[in-house]
C-alpha cells in the first residue's frame, strides 16, 4: 500500500493527462537552462508550459524555508490564482520544507527539479528492470522529505498522498512519539515519522536484494558476450542527443525519431557488423542531463555498468545544440563519477556529431567530417541517421579503436 499510495502521488496525474504545469525559473541561470526546464516540463505534462522567470533574492531577502523571497513567493501565489495551474515546477533543487512551504503559499504541489526529472523516469519505466530502479531512486528521494498526509474532511493523518506536510524533528512529539504509535493512545510505540521511516528502509532493502540480482545477469551475460569474443560499444550521450537512432542506423534497422527526453532507459543491445568483418555489441544507454539526481545514478548502477565495462565508448552529441558545450562537459563529468578515467576517456572514446540542423556548428565546414586517430583527443565524426552520411566512417573509427584494445 506504501509503494501504491507514492507512486500515485508522483505520477498519478500523469498518466490521465491532467497536468498543467507552470515552470517557474530562476533569472540568474543560462537561457538554454530554461529552455530544457521547458522541455522537461513538456515532456512531463505531454503539453506545452507556460513559464515564469524570477529574480535573484537580493541578500537578506531569501528566506531559507521558501528558497524565493518573500515578496516573489507573494507574486508567484496571485499568478497561480490566475493561471491556475494544476502543478508548479520550481527549475532549482528544494529541500522538503522549502517544497512543503511553497506549495501552502500558492494552493497547489510543488515540484523541484529532482523530483521531476525522476517522475519522468517514472513515465519512461517499462521493464521490470528499469521499474525497480526508478522505484529506489523515488524512495531515497522521499526519505529525506518524510510527509504525512491530513484528509481535508476528518484531519486525521493518512500515509503517503497529496495534501501532505512535512515530518520535521520539531513535530515528532506531534505525530505519536509520546503517545503510542498508530494508535495514539499511549505507550511507547513507534511515532508516525519513526513507522515512515521504517517502511522505506523495508521497502529499500527489498529493493537493493531484487537490483543485486539484476547485476549479477548483467555480468553473467557480459562474461558470456566476451568469451563469444563480441566487443562491446556502450553509446552514450546527453538524453535526446541521438543516440537511440545512431544505434538503429549502424544494426540496420529502421530509424524511428522520437524527439523525447529519456525515451531509453533500459539499455538496448543491438549487433553491427564492423568493416572488417568482426562482429560488435551496442549497447544504448539512459540519456544524462544537467544536475543529474544521484539517487538515479546510484540506482541506475547495474545499468550504467554497462557503460564502465564497455570495450569502448562512442559520445553522441548534437551538433546543432547552442548548449553543445555545456552538454558535452556535463557528459564527462556523469562518466568521471561512475569510475570511467581519464585514461579511457582519452584513449577509448569516439565522438560523433549528429548533424541534424546546421553540422557547421561543431566547428567543422559543412558536410565534412573530421577524424583525429592520432591526437590525444577522442576521434570525431560527422554523422546523419536520416541520410547515413558518416556511418561507414564511424564504423572504420570503431573498427580501428577496437582493433588497438
């Protein structure tokens, strides 16, 4: 009933196509972060997102239980009165009181970037797998921000659920500490933040013992494709690069285009014939973001594995993104903190350009590519899964990478 009740509240809405979210967004950050808190919005909501931008809170006036001063948390309440919208997502990362505030203040749940990004993964879940560790993620995010419910009608505390607030150390004597647990009428039963608590750490190791299991196929069947002598190419990327079309175009196989962010979250392994005849696994992985939440890469541990084993990794890019850059970067570091070195980002790593609108961008001229085989910067390529310019030359890149290993 615990998992029903959190996975209803998180997603619930979403799956009936109730959602009107307003994206709330902090001034002070780069306009391409406001452009992919609007994308992450859409892609929540399955709509388009109206939008607000807000200032800097000046010294002393940004309050530490609202994140935003007091007087744009005032502007922000007569705006949801408004528009009212159904959600409000707030483009930063709040702590749970700061979520519990904000959403007093303006009548509506309130939404951070963490937890937006990992509903998105909830969406996106559809194997047992990647449901596992959406699940894990979603708990170690809930049990630093323990709520409790109040039903609008009886005031009586529920479980997990919407009309919540938080648990603090301050209420504990409030929820049951001194009065006997559920019942509330003595003893020294558990208090309701203690019983909270107890739930998802239940729940936690129940879920750690079912991902374990799930590691330990995926190194079974690593074993196995390396002792068939198949190397494996891990493709990864930031989310929405390009990356599940690369892997399609190079295994032959039809090219669908589905402009969604984490539209892969299970790794998908496809073979490609190589040049010289060999015989090579891709493996397409779970897209990264910007300020990705840990508890998604911890829990995505026995899949990102899939990348830190790989024999050799190809970096797709987007070309024609004005935020080229910081993506890449953002990339690097995802794959710095999963244990990749410096060492394989330089030696086995490829880079290709998906060239979608203007290839000029990445610094090369129009319709060239670019290959650096003896530089100590990973090679580059050029690629177009629509016209398969590029593809041939990728494949010779991967073929003679590997053949160095």
């Amino acid at each position: 009933m615990l998992l029903f009740l959190f996975m209803q509240n998180v997603y619930g809405w979403a799956l009936f196509g109730l959602i009107a979210l307003l994206v709330v967004h902090p001034r002070d950050k780069p306009h391409t972060h406001l452009q992919e808190a609007l994308r992450l919005a859409e892609t929540f909501a399955g709509q388009s997102c109206a939008h607000v931008e807000v200032g800097s809170a000046r010294s002393g006036s940004q309050t530490p239980g609202t994140f935003l001063g007091s007087g744009t948390v005032a502007e922000l309440a007569q705006h949801c009165a408004v528009a009212e919208p159904t959600r409000v997502f707030v483009n930063a990362t709040l702590s749970g009181v700061q979520q519990r505030n904000l959403s007093a203040a303006w009548g509506r749940p309130v939404m951070d970037r963490v937890g937006l990004i990992i509903a998105i993964f909830g969406q996106r879940a559809r194997t047992r797998e990647a449901r596992l560790q959406v699940e894990m993620a979603a708990l170690d995010y809930r049990a630093s921000r323990l709520v409790r419910t109040l039903d609008p009608v009886t005031g009586k505390r529920g479980g997990f659920g919407e009309g919540s607030e938080v648990v603090s150390a301050r209420e504990r004597g409030r929820s049951g500490s001194t009065s006997g647990g559920l019942g509330g009428a003595g003893g020294g039963g558990e208090s309701e933040l203690q019983l909270q608590r107890r739930h998802l750490r239940d729940r936690q190791k129940t879920l750690k013992t079912q991902l374990g299991e799930v590691r330990r196929t995926r190194e079974v069947q690593r074993a196995a494709r390396r002792r068939a002598g198949k190397p494996q190419v891990a493709v990864v990327g930031y989310t929405n690069a390009g990356k599940s079309s690369l892997v399609a175009a190079l295994s032959r196989r039809p090219v669908e285009a589905r402009d969604r962010l984490f539209e892969t979250l299970d790794p998908t392994l496809r073979k490609a014939m190589l040049p010289s005849g060999r015989e090579v696994i891709l493996s397409d992985t779970v897209g990264f973001i910007s300020d990705l939440p840990h508890q998604l890469v911890t829990a995505f541990k026995a899949t990102l594995e899939e990348v830190v084993e790989a024999d050799l990794l190809v970096h797709v890019v987007d070309a024609s993104s004005p935020a080229l850059a910081q993506q890449r970067a953002t990339v690097l570091d995802v794959l710095r903190g999963l244990g990749v070195s410096e060492a394989t980002l330089a030696s086995r790593m490829v880079e290709e350009g998906a060239a979608r609108e203007h290839p000029s961008e990445w610094g090369e001229p129009q319709g060239r590519s670019r290959v650096e085989g003896d530089q100590p910067a990973p090679p580059r390529v050029f690629t177009s899964t629509v016209t398969r310019a590029g593809l041939a030359e990728l494949l010779r890149v991967i073929d003679r990478k590997l053949g160095v290993y």
